[in-house]
C-alpha cells in the first residue's frame, strides 16, 4: 500500500488555542476517507496543512511532498473544494475553462465539457448568474477534468438541496473516482456519505480519537438495545456510551465480542453518527 | 514561468475590465469632444477663417510642434485617468479575492503566491500603460481624422496642414516612455498599495492614503521636520525624467519661435531618468512591499 497522506506528531497552535493536537495517520491510495468531527475540532485546520494553505509542526508528506513548502507541486496533483462559493463570481464559464487549459498541466478541456454539456451550464455565464448547485456542478466538473491523486472536499455540498447532494455524490464516484485516486471528505450529514465511504476518521479537540477502515467497524464495535435489566449486566462489559431510547438502554461497546452481548438484546453495528456520538460524547467526561 | 504570467494577467484583464474600459471612455469624450468643439467652432465664421489662414501660414516646424502639443494635451487626460486606475486596480488586487473568498479557489490552482502577486505587479506597471498608450495612438488618429475632415469641410488642405507636419512616431513614442515612466517612478506608491490590500480588512482606500497622510502631520509634529512630505511631494511633482527642464519656459515668448523641428525627447532626460538614485530607491521600496504582499498572502490564515 502507498500512503498519500503520512501525518505524525502534527500540531497547529493558533495564539493559545491548539487547533490540532498531536496527530499522526495515514491515508492510502484509492481509498475515500471521512473525517468526521464538530465545529471546531480542527478538522479544517487538518485540511489546510493537507492542502500546504497553513504550516504546523511536525511532519506531514502528502504525495511525498511537504505541502507548505512544495504547494505548486502539490497543487498539479490535488484538487479541493474549499466550499461551494468559492468560485470567482464575476468569471465567465468559458473563461475559467482558457484559464486552467493555459495554467493547470492536467486539466483536460475536453472532459470538463463533455461533463458540462450534461448540465444546463452554459460556457457563456458568469458564476453570479448561476445557483448555488449549478456553482457546486460547475466546481466538480471542473475538478474531475483534472487528473489529479487526491481530491479534498471540505463541506462540499453545503447549502445545497437533498437532490444535488445525492447527485454531487453519485457524479464523484461515477466520474471521478477510481483505484488510483484518493479522496478526503469532510461532511456534516455524515450518514449521506457513509456508503461512500471506505475508511473513517473522527476528530475532536484537534485529536484524532478513531481512525478505522469502515470494514472493521463491524468487527470493533457494536451496538446493543437492552432492558433495563439487561442494560446492569451489560454495564459490567463496559459501555463507551449510552443513551435512553424510548424506555430501553442503548449502550455502545468497543473490542467486545458479539457473543458476550447475545441474549441481552438486540445488537447491530451502530452506523457512523451514533458511533461518532459515542466515541465523542463517551470521551466527555 | 512566462506562460503562467501570460494566463495570470490576461485573468486580470478579465475580472478588472476598467483597464480597458477607463481609457476607452477618455478616449470616447475626447473624440466627442472633439467633434462637438470644432462643430460648435464653425459658427465663428472669422474665426475660423483666421485659424485656417494662421495654420496654413505656419513654418512646418511650427505646425509639428503645435500638433504635437494637442497630441500631448490629449495624452495628459489619459495619464490622470491611467493614475486613478493604477490606485484602484492595485488596492482591489489583493483584497476582493479574500473579500468574496475566491482566494481559496485561486491557491488550489498550482501557481505560488509570488507568481500571483507578481502578476498583479506587473499588470499595475506594464500592462495598464500599454493598454493605455493603444488608446492613447487610437484617439490621436480619430482627433487628427476628425480635425482633418473638418479642415476639408472649411476649404482647406488637411493633408498639407495635419498629415504631413504630424510628429506621429516622435510623440508616440515619447508617450509610451512617459507612460512607462509614471509607474515606475511612482512604484512605492504602488507596493505600498499592493501591500494594504493584501493586509486590510476592510477599506482599502482609507486604510492606504490615511498613513501617507497622518505620518507627514506626525512628524512635523513630534520632530518639527518634514522629510517625508519633501519626499512624497518629490515623488509626486519632481520625476526625474524632466530635470533640467523648467515647465515656465514654454510660457516665456523668447522661447517661442521654434526655429528647427524639435522632438518631445528633447525635453526628457531619459538618462537622467534611469540613472537617478530616487528610481532605483523607489523600486527598490516597491519590491519590499511588494515582498511583504506576498509573505502575507502565504501566511495570513483567515480563510
């Protein structure tokens, strides 16, 4: 396996607060990963120092390349999208195509039209005269006409209605993805992208407190809905987190057999938000 | 290298379309007005009689130097509008890309920052002169064309009183020298923009020409000095490329005979020019603001 991204001991102080603490990961090639975390954990911090737009400490290689230092290197083989309104509003769609022909070595006019002329996007407006899910169609039509390693998505599909989002996806995988490619993904409707997913990373407090291929979920966590009765004896098994749910215990467990569970209820493999709930809040103290 | 600034600056000319367009209106009302000059002139029929005789009676040499005069009138309108640009241009440069956020589009394209901001430089010093002087020669041709078909409505000889005298290639060329000139010698002015744009929150504008303001009053206050009004009033009033040329001299009618044909390069000491101290040290402050533009596009983390 090549590793695309290789963090280890990174930290970003801004003034006084520690935005990320400590981190070390790796993500490897072809693989789409879901960095999960709430407002304010450093999850953007993270990306910035990814994409070489803030420096930090320690060492971080992303393509083998330090992304401060190495950022026009970087950026021939990354794409990202910061969020959807980023585009120069004042650019015409024709326009930003001659530019990135002129400037950007592999970006392929030809593809990013051929993606265009399946929307209603017309070469001849301007962004400001587009909708916001005609910007973020625009945006990622763009980003797959580059053959790029790693595509960054920070909130990408922010603000925009159920449809386009399901689209926005459906296009990443359809058209942009393949084994050769790497995508890290930032979301807050995390159980829209679970399915997409094949490794995740939860974030809070500028620490990394999971990070797990999404097949081995199954086999580290699960989720049991027990009795009140039932729920005492399971306590013994140590529960990260648990919750009331209409009159039973919902409790999640970490590196607990299945079979230690069975008959004190119903057991499941909690889906990414409750179990980034669990790991989250079960850390609160 | 020189592909990347060639599609960063035509990016430019499409987002700031006042540089074409600012001198493209100048160049509008100049014609116009021309036009509408010399149609309200015909109604002063002795007037007009005299001015023909008198232009018709000029030694050659005389009428070169009195056409070269409007053509250099002309100009001056156009190097008023080419400064007011530059100081807009140069302050919204860095400032609109983070105002509507577009900067992190811009960063994701593999340009460094440098070559970004020298970009923008070199649009404010290059570009916006030559796009200026093609609309200076432009309007030149269509006053001189509408002059020339009013001569001819007035009986007269267009082609002997304009065409044949017109110092054309003299006077374009010294306008584009001048035209280059005036960035280059005012380049502090435009780091110091860069620069405030690059850093400012909000208002640009304010936030540029409040120091050049309140730093000349600052010290005469606490030092009783004034070097830095001398130096911007040096910078604004005494460019080198006219030293030893007194501007009274042309007022002075022992001056005014024009005895042989002169050239507008006579009365620019382009040497000089080049070699002054005050140009090498203005560029020299330019690139250090201009430094400090590009350190704080790389490092300001805001977005």
């Amino acid at each position: 396996m090549t590793s695309i991204v290789s963090a280890r001991n990174v930290s970003k102080r801004y003034g006084s607060t520690l935005a990320v603490d400590d981190v070390s990961f790796d993500i490897e090639k072809g693989r789409i990963m879901g960095l999960i975390g709430p407002n304010g954990a450093g999850k953007t911090t993270l990306l910035k120092a990814v994409l070489g737009l803030t420096d930090c400490q320690g060492t971080l290689s992303v393509l083998g390349l330090d992304p401060f230092r190495q950022r026009k290197e970087l950026m021939q083989n990354i794409c990202f999208i910061a969020d959807v309104a980023v585009l120069p509003r004042w650019i015409k769609v024709a326009q930003l195509l001659d530019f990135l022909e002129s400037i950007h070595p592999r970006f392929s006019r030809k593809r990013a039209e051929e993606l265009l002329s399946k929307t209603k996007i017309q070469s001849s407006s301007k962004v400001r005269e587009l909708s916001k899910g005609m910007v973020t169609q625009l945006h990622l039509s763009i980003i797959t006409a580059i053959d790029a390693r790693l595509l960054v998505l920070d909130e990408p599909t922010i603000g925009l209605d159920i449809i386009f989002r399901k689209e926005f996806y459906g296009n990443l995988l359809n058209d942009y993805f393949d084994e050769e490619r790497t995508i890290i993904i930032t979301t807050h409707q995390v159980e829209e992208i679970e399915n997409l997913l094949t490794d995740v990373m939860f974030i809070n407090d500028g620490r990394v407190v999971l990070d797990t291929p999404m097949e081995e979920v199954s086999g580290q966590y699960v989720e049991l809905m027990a009795t009140a009765e039932n729920a005492a004896k399971a306590r013994h098994l140590n529960p990260i987190y648990e919750k009331d749910v209409f009159g039973k215990t919902v409790m999640t467990f970490e590196d607990v057999e299945r079979s230690q569970l069975q008959g004190l209820g119903d057991l499941r493999t909690p889906d990414v938000a409750d179990l980034f709930v669990a790991k989250v809040k079960g850390a609160t103290p | 290298m020189i592909m990347d600034q060639i599609a960063l600056i035509r990016r430019e000319l499409w987002e700031h379309r006042s540089i074409y367009l600012t001198p493209a209106i100048i160049a509008l009302l100049m014609s116009l007005g021309t036009v509408t000059g010399q149609a309200t002139f015909s109604a002063f029929d002795q007037a007009v009689d005299l001015a023909i005789l008198g232009g018709s009676n000029l030694g050659e040499n005389e009428r070169a130097a009195a056409i070269s005069a409007v053509m250099s009138g002309v100009s001056v309108f156009f190097v008023i509008g080419m400064w007011f640009l530059t100081i807009f241009y140069t302050l919204d440069a860095l400032y609109a890309e983070r105002k509507d956020r577009s900067i992190l589009f811009w960063r994701s394209i593999p340009c460094t920052d440098f070559e970004t901001v020298l970009s923008k430089l070199l649009t404010a010093t290059f570009v916006i002169p030559l796009v200026t002087f093609a609309f200076v020669i432009a309007t030149h041709i269509a006053v001189l064309a509408i002059s020339s078909v009013w001569i001819g409505i007035q009986g007269a000889n267009a082609s002997h009183m304009i065409w044949s005298a017109a110092p054309l290639m003299d006077n374009w060329a010294a306008t584009l020298v001048f035209l280059l000139a005036v960035p280059l010698w005012s380049s502090p002015f435009i780091g110091w923009f860069l620069f405030v744009s690059a850093f400012t929150k909000r208002s640009p504008l304010m936030m540029a020409v409040l120091p050049l303001l309140i730093l000349p009053m600052l010290e005469k206050i606490l030092l009783g000095t004034s070097a830095v009004a001398e130096a911007f009033y040096v910078r604004a009033w005494k460019m080198p490329l006219f030293q030893g040329v007194d501007p009274t001299d042309f007022f002075d009618e022992r001056n005014n005979t024009v005895p042989e044909a002169i050239s507008l390069f006579d009365v620019m000491d382009l040497g000089g020019f080049l070699t002054s101290g005050g140009l090498w040290i203005g560029i020299v402050v330019c690139g250090l603001f201009t430094t400090a533009a590009i350190y704080v596009r790389r490092y300001r983390d805001d977005s």
